[in-house]
C-alpha cells in the first residue's frame, strides 16, 4: 500500500542492532521485514505504511544505530537520512537489557529535535533476571513517551501508535541545564 496523500506523517523506527525495529515495523505496518538476531540484519531503509486515527503514515524500518557518530556505511545510511528526511517522529527502540548503551543513541535523538517515543523492548527478559525498568520515571526523566513491549507479542502495538500520534505534535527542546546553558549562549 502506497500512500499519495501529501499529508503523510513519516516516522522513522531507530536503535541499536537487536532491538525490536524490524518487528516493530512488521506489527505497525502489517509488512514482512526480515527479522533475525544476527547483526545488521537490516542493510538498507525499509518503507511501510499505516492508517490510523484518520491519519496516513509512512513508517521507515533502519538498520542497527549505536550513535550518531557512525563506524559503518549503515548506520551512514540511517543517520544521512535522519538528518535530511522530514520526520514527525522517531520511534526509538530499546533492549531493555541493555538500556545504558542505548540511552547514548538516545541523548544524540534528542538533540535533533524531532520527538521521540521509545519502545521499551524485552522487559519480559528483565524481569526474569529479577530487574524492573520504571517506564514511567525514565518517561518522566527524558521527557518523552516510554511503551513498555515485547516485540515478538504485537499486544503494545497499539499503545505505541497511539503515543506516536500524540506525541508526532510534540517539539521538546532539550535543556542541558543553568551553567552549560548560559556557557553555550
């Protein structure tokens, strides 16, 4: 399904490799993305699209990203089009099990000032090694919305289209506090 409507609200599924993006895509746009757990699956940009709440989306499925300071052509790739695509919105996918190495990606999203929502992903696995993640402080901390998921289990699928479309309207400028603040200026 293409979509001609110039309305179309794009985002874009980013993260580190083995994170969910690929499956996030496939349960946003109902398309076969190919999904494995071997690094830089993804090689190039994938395009889905989705209807929903009346509102046309084209969805961007990305290989593995660890930081906007890329080592490969891939991750060239995805932060080139980051960088020059019109996006309304980043969905930002996390391993819960590895949420310190992707909060990195995180601080470098947050600067571009396009909003994010993060797919908090495998918190079935962090709870059985006996962790719990407070989505809703880290939510509160980086001022963005925090989905809970598993992202092989399509059940959150719909709360996180919903914060997108919520959120996709929402500019947030990142603050690095008082001292820093006026040292920049």
């Amino acid at each position: 399904m293409k979509v001609k409507n110039k309305n179309v609200k794009k985002i874009m599924i980013v993260g580190s490799p083995n994170t969910g993006k690929s499956q996030t895509f496939n349960n946003l746009t109902r398309n076969y993305s190919l999904v494995a757990n071997s690094l830089f699956t993804t090689i190039e940009i994938k395009k889905g699209y989705l209807f929903s709440g009346g509102i046309n989306y084209e969805i961007f499925d990305t290989p593995g990203l660890y930081s906007l300071y890329v080592h490969s052509e891939e991750e060239l790739v995805v932060r080139d089009t980051l960088l020059s695509e019109t996006l309304d919105c980043i969905i930002q996918c996390i391993d819960a099990n590895r949420l310190k190495q992707s909060l990195i990606l995180t601080a470098g999203l947050l600067e571009l000032g396009i909003p994010i929502v993060i797919s908090l992903n495998a918190i079935d696995e962090t709870v059985k090694k006996g962790f719990r993640i407070d989505a809703d402080a880290l939510a509160g901390i980086l001022g963005i919305p925090v989905v809970e998921s598993m992202s092989v289990d399509d059940n959150k699928t719909t709360e996180l289209i919903a914060a997108a479309e919520k959120h996709c309207r929402i500019k947030r400028e990142i603050s690095y506090g008082e001292l820093l603040e006026e040292g920049i200026s």
